[in-house]
C-alpha cells in the first residue's frame, strides 16, 4: 500500500488529535447504531494512542470488545471530483468505518495501514460525520491468536499468549486523502549495486508513464525512464549504507497524451542484501547487528506513535551503538520505518504472528489446553489471516531499504510436525510477494537444531536463547556451557547466518548485588557478558538483539512485577548497568563498525 503524501496531484489533511469517544460496555454499538449520531456521553479521546491507560476508571482500561471514536471532518473545498479516502495507519485489532449512517469499510489486523473510499458519502466544502468503532477482541482466527471467556458474574476476559499488554485503539494517524481518481495504484522498485533502477508501476490502462529518480539530499533527477516496467542507471550512485542512510525518490508521472494525472514519489535506496554461506550481505560487505528486539511501547500512550519519543528512542539507538533493530512482534508504524530508511537502521521486519504455540504453558502465558495446529488452535483461519498479515506487511515495505530480512513469526511451535503444513505455503507466499529478501522466523528455546521441523525452509536462523534466565537462573557457568552447545549444533547441522534475536534476564534498575543474584543490575550485566563471550566463540553467529531496548508493559502474571523489566532501559528511558556494558561492547566491535551510526554525523 502506498503512503499518502502531498505531490502536485494529491493532498493530504490530518485527523489527528482529539476524537469523541465512547466505550461499548455491551458491545451492542453497531446494533444500537451509534454511528448514526453523535457519540453518548462527553468523553474524549487522544489520537493516535492507545486508550488503556488515559482513562482513571479499570472497566475502561479492561474492556473487551467495540470501542467508539468519532469526529466531525470538513472536506476541502477544492477537493471536488477527487477519490477522497480516509487512511488508518492502523486500529488495533478491528475496525468498522462509517462516513455517516453508511459503513464505508471493515479492516482486521491491528498493525497495518488501511484506508476506506468516501468518495460517495462526502461533499467537498462540507462536513462529515466519521466514526469508527474498534475492535480489540483476539480470537484464534487473529493474528495474533487469542481468545475470550467469561467470568461469572459477566465480566468478559482476554486472553493471550504473546508477553505484551494488549494494548487497542487508533495508534497512529489518521488521515482524509484526495487523489485522483486514475491514479499510481502500487510501485515496486528493486536496485543493483551498479545503479541499475528497476521498477514495476501499476496504474490503469491507456496512461503514460514517465519516472524520474531524484536524488533526496540534492534534489536532482538523477536519472529518467519511460513506461509502467523500465529500469535506468544512475551514475555514481550513492548506496544506501547501514549507518547512514541514502535515499531516492522515485517520481512517477501519469499522463493522458500531454494533461499530467498523477505524481506520485516512491522513495527507495540503491542496496543489495543476500545470504553468503554463515553471513549475510549489504552491498556485498558482512554486516553483524547489534541491537534490540523493541515495542511500541510507552507510558500513557501504550502504543501510540509520538515522533518525539521515537527521535528519543532513534537517539538511544545511536548512544548505545545499535546499529539494528526487530520489529519484535508487529509491523511498527510507517514513521519509524521512514526513520530507519532515511538514518541507516537495518530492520528485521516482523509480522504481528506471535504466540502460535500451545506447548508453552504455565508461568507468564495461559495455553488453554490442546496442542497448537489443531481444530481448535491454530487452524486454517489463522492460517489465512496470517497469509493476508505476510501480504499487507510486505506491500507496505517492500521499497524499504532498511528492511533485510522478513521474520514471518516470533516463537510458533516449531516441534509439532504440523508446523511444516502450516508454514510452508507461509514461506512461499513471502519469497513470491518479495523474492528479494531473505525470510526468516524466531525460534524458541524449546525448538532445538535437532526438534525444530521448519528452519531448513528459512535463509537464517533466528534464536531466542534464555540460557541464564529462564533455565539455569543465577547458575551463568552451567548456562555458558549449554548454550554453546547447543549454538555448535545449529552451526553444525545448518550452515546458515545466526542471529540470537533475543537474550535478555528481568531487572529492576537500582537493585545491586555482589552476588549472582537475578533481578540485580550486576547480574544483567554479568548474565550479558556470558552471552557476549558464547557470540564470539562463533563465526556464524552474525548478530545479537539483546532483549530488550527498554521494559514494557504486559499483561498482569505472577512472573511480570509491571511489566517485563528485561530492558536495556528502563520504561522512561533511563539507562540500566547493562546499557553501559552493551554500549562499550557494541562501540567497541570491530565487527559491528559497519553500520554504527555516528551521532556526530546528524
Ligand atoms: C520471548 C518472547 C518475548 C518475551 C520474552 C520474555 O521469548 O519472544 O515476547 O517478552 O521471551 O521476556 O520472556
């Protein structure tokens, strides 16, 4: 899906801000028709955020199922004989959309982009009425998978097992977008390291199509093309590079014989990533990553975006000398992926399926009983959605140049011999909608080289390890020994780039020991400079996510004290012992020097 963006042809006004608000204890709004007039009651809503934690009343923060927005939009006045759309950067998890009295669209899905036509519903010059009821109800045709039961006394209960609060609401912008009606519909661009543009326009029938690439930090047209499949060479050109950045515009001009229909600007970088041997490749040169699987995550907004605690969080980024991230566990917004492309943060992008495994039990999750690809878990519904997430997720960032490899879950059970039923049409469907990128899935703990039925399908191997933390807790020596065996064995059997894309032992910052005592400071750190010394010992072992960026909010459980305190940094951002170990260690790699970013640079 294209992003809306201002160009000579289209326009775009934002939503944003304050929205009428209105939650559906009974969950009867759309029968009751509540779209139909102004919203009951005089509460008001934060856009974009989450709606959790705004309000000081638990049976709001807890409710399970429809919550109502709505807002009064005024079209503009020049915007008549225009495809006038409303855009979503997501609602999570549902969404019904109504322009009026009349339903304009329905999205599932919480972590994607979507938008709705109300070309016929509206008047340019006039106002409208635009509410959307959301939806965070998780059953086990979601992806995330979940489900709901019922408390005695009537109260509804969400349930889950992915270790992330569920957090609802419109948490990214809102958008009203006039383009028009025959218009750029979808671009792919693909590059080679020589200069060599390629790109695949869609666009209807009987228009030309003539592409200008320009330089984003000179503003020159670089290079120029004719039609809607066509490559050009840039001379000289300037390669996207881990670290720093580099962008191009793809400018694409639809004409009807001399009269200009549409512009439209695809932004993209000249790079190449492949898969050599036990390395992965940017531009033909061995990249390592340092960083972190992170969350969208944040006190009062929940989820929702704020660009100024991502330049916050980008800025930690850089001071710790991260040079990666994952996008652990859904697609983030489109603002921090443009933030990546333009500032040279590699990306392992993630769709939202986590928590496909019923044979992790007790403790922090909840399985209600069976095995995980079954009738009544995952199932071919799960399946289908998670087949429509892979899709929307790779049209969305397909042109992404940060973006190097496409994780397509976090932790499914991967013992079960049904898995491979279940995900090798999933890893298929990936390498069709990009045969560009390698694609991957984070293997958990109990999936061993020697279990795990489904890594010989994938181009890397991604690890979650807790040798230390959730298995010999406090005993590092016995972890150190286990973990490198086990890591000699995936080496052994696969040949394949490792990445350990989580290690990471709870903290609460400020607690000390001289001992190796869980929990502390010291043993964070102790407990990373363990995993820090097995990471060495191999050569396959391309990179470490440490887990995680910052402490994050989940749902409540005897094993989080609020939240998950795994963090680097605490939940407002300030540094824990091992943000200062990670820093000298990943400023001092030799290994990682591609790709660190220099804060000086900005
Ligand atoms: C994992 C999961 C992550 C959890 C983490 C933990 O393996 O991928 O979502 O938060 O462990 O801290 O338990």
């Amino acid at each position: 899906m294209l992003t809306a963006i201002d160009t000579p042809t289209r326009e775009v006004r934002s939503l944003d801000g304050l929205w009428r608000f209105a939650v559906d204890h009974d969950n009867d709004g759309v029968e009751r028709r509540l779209f139909a007039d102004t919203l009951p009651g005089t509460r008001e809503v934060a856009v974009p955020a989450s709606v959790n934690d705004l309000f000081a009343d638990e049976n709001v923060r807890n409710h399970v199922g429809y919550w109502f927005y709505q807002r009064t939009v005024r079209v503009p006045r020049g915007w008549d004989g225009e495809q006038i759309l409303v855009r979503f950067g997501s609602a999570t998890h549902h969404a019904i959309v109504w322009a009026g009295d009349v339903e304009v669209g329905r999205h599932s899905g919480g972590y994607l982009p979507f938008e709705v036509d109300v070309t016929d519903h509206v008047t340019a010059g006039e106002e409208f009425r635009l509410t959307v009821a959301v939806d965070n109800r998780l059953d086990k045709t979601c992806i995330p998978p979940g489900w709901v039961t019922q408390t005695p006394d009537g109260r509804r209960q969400q349930h889950y097992l992915h270790d992330f609060y569920n957090y609802t609401g419109l948490h990214r912008s809102v958008e009203l977008v006039a383009r028009p009606r025959r218009h750029v519909e979808d671009v792919t661009v693909t590059t080679e390291l020589d200069g060599t543009v390629t790109w695949d326009v869609t666009a209807p029938e009987g228009l030309t199509v003539s592409i200008a690439v320009v330089d984003k930090q000179t503003g020159e047209t670089v290079a120029r093309g004719e039609g809607a499949r066509g490559s050009a060479t840039i001379d000289n050109p300037t390669l996207w590079t881990p670290g720093v950045g580099g962008m191009y515009d793809l400018e694409i001009t639809l004409r009807d014989d001399a009269a200009v229909v549409d512009v439209y600007l695809q932004p993209f970088g000249v790079r190449t990533v492949r898969v050599d041997g036990h390395r992965l490749l940017i531009n033909d040169k061995p990249f390592y990553f340092t960083g972190f699987g992170m969350h969208e995550d944040h006190e009062t907004l929940g989820k929702g975006h704020s660009d100024a605690h991502m330049i916050q969080d980008f800025e930690l980024l850089s001071w710790i000398g991260a040079n990666s991230l994952r996008t652990s566990h859904y697609p983030y917004s489109e603002q921090i992926m443009d933030y990546c492309d333009a500032h040279g943060i590699v990306v392992i992008d993630e769709t939202p399926a986590v928590g496909l495994n019923w044979m992790m039990s007790g403790g922090i999750l909840d399985s209600d009983g069976g095995t995980t690809y079954s009738a009544e878990n995952v199932n071919d519904k799960t399946q289908a959605s998670h087949a429509r997430e892979i899709r929307e997720l790779i049209a969305r960032d397909k042109n992404r140049p940060s973006v190097v490899i496409w994780s397509i879950a976090n932790e499914p059970d991967s013992v079960d011999p049904e898995a491979r039923t279940y995900f090798e049409p999933l890893v298929e469907l990936a390498r069709e909608c990009d045969p560009t990128r390698p694609v991957g899935f984070v293997n958990v703990m109990m999936a061993p080289h020697d279990k795990c039925v489904i890594s010989d399908l994938f181009d890397v191997i991604m690890l979650n390890r807790y040798y230390g933390w959730y298995f010999q807790s406090g005993d590092l020596t016995s972890a150190e020994a286990l973990f490198t065996e086990e890591l000699q064995g995936w080496v052994d059997r696969y040949g394949k780039p490792i990445i350990i894309t989580e290690y990471g032992a709870d903290t609460v910052a400020g607690l000390h020991s001289i001992y190796h005592q869980p929990f502390t400071e010291d043993y964070q750190v102790e407990y990373l400079a363990m995993n820090s010394r097995v990471f060495d010992s191999f050569d396959a072992v391309i990179g470490e996510q440490m887990w995680n960026f910052a402490d994050f909010q989940t749902k409540y459980g005897f094993a989080r004290v609020d939240g998950n305190k795994k963090g680097a940094f605490t939940r407002d951002r300030r540094p824990k012992a091992a943000a200062r170990y990670l820093r000298d260690r990943w400023l001092g790699m030799d290994s990682a020097a591609y790709g660190r970013r220099d804060p000086l640079a900005d």
